[in-house]
C-alpha cells in the first residue's frame, strides 16, 4: 500500500487542492473524478488510504462504499469521508465499521494531517525515493 492516498471526487478543484495539501505532507495523492473509475483502479493501485467525497456522481460516496465492501481483496482499505455537508453520525452509522472518520470541506492542511495520522498506522507514513517519483494525474475514464 505505501504512501499513495486516494482522493475520490467529482470536483477538480477540490481535487486540485488536495493534491496540493498532499505533497506537502509528504504523501502521493492518486486523485480519481469519479467512484466508478477509482473503482477500477483499486483493481491495479492500492493506496494506503481512501478520501472519498460523499456527494458526487455518477455514483455517490455511499454506493462506492457498498462496492468496495463486497471486495474482499479492497475492503480492508481505511476511508475518511470527505464532504462538503455535515454528516451526523446517524447517516453514516451503517458503515461506521468501513469508515475511519470524516473530513469537511474546505479542509487546512493542519487537518488533513491529523485526520491522516490518526487513521494510518505508523509504517504507512514512511516515503521512499521510489514515491517521491511519481506523479500524481487526475484519473478518469
């Protein structure tokens, strides 16, 4: 898994940022427009972490949650919700053993730093020469 973190959003913008909040604290974003597509990439790349906005299309948070779920090679994933609405605890508590928090947008590099520490364990943040060589594009299908 490594150092890759996995930002699933429809809105290149927010994606924009956070692929800059992420190379600051020293991690390699893998930034995906949409669930379908990042579906197919945890095929190939799995990241160390899912920020996975709740509010997109063509599917939305929940529903790529139930696909990655029924994955059992994907399903140990760790994934922060990320959204732009508040989410009570009771909307997402039927997924509260996949999730590992909940990030609202817009979000300070602080944050995200803490939100990353908390949910990774500890070898997941060390980088090697090897990630520091790759470059992190925008995926969609």
């Amino acid at each position: 898994m490594g150092n890759a973190i996995m930002v699933v959003d429809d809105d290149l913008p927010t994606l924009e940022v956070m692929e800059l909040l992420l190379k600051k604290i020293n991690r390699e974003p893998l930034l995906v427009h949409n669930g379908w597509d990042a579906l197919r990439m945890l095929k190939k790349e799995k990241p160390a972490l899912i920020i996975l906005d709740v509010m997109m299309s063509p599917i939305d948070g929940w529903q790529f949650l139930e696909e990655l779920k029924r994955n059992e090679e994907l399903k140990d994933i760790p994934v922060l919700l990320f959204t732009a609405k508040h989410v009570w605890p009771e909307e997402y508590s039927r997924y509260a053993d996949d999730i590992v928090g909940v990030l609202e947008k817009p979000i300070s590099l602080a944050e995200l730093k803490t939100a990353l520490e908390r949910a990774l364990p500890p070898d997941a943040s060390s980088r090697t020469d090897d990630d520091a060589h790759c470059t992190p594009q925008i995926r969609s299908g």
